[in-house]
C-alpha cells in the first residue's frame, strides 16, 4: 500500500473533512506508522 492509497481510505470516512489539516497531517502518519508505511517526510507533503 503506498501513502495516496492510505490517505483514500481515510477520505472514506465523513470525520476526515471535519478536521483540521494539521490534524489530518497527523492522523496519516499515525495510519501509516500503523500499517506499516514510513509516514510522509516533509518533501511529499
């Protein structure tokens, strides 16, 4: 899985557009860590 498909998942669900964009900065890394992903380092923001 890479990092676009992981963030896909995460725009499935209605919470994600409610947040901030810092906290969605944070809740990608912490999905990727998860799952295994390196999360995103600054240059692929």
């Amino acid at each position: 899985m890479e990092h676009r498909e992981a963030v896909s998942i995460l725009m499935l669900s209605p919470f994600y557009f409610r947040i901030t964009v810092k906290e969605r900065l944070k809740l990608i890394k912490r999905y990727c860590r998860e799952i295994g992903l390196q999360p995103f380092s600054s240059s692929q923001v």
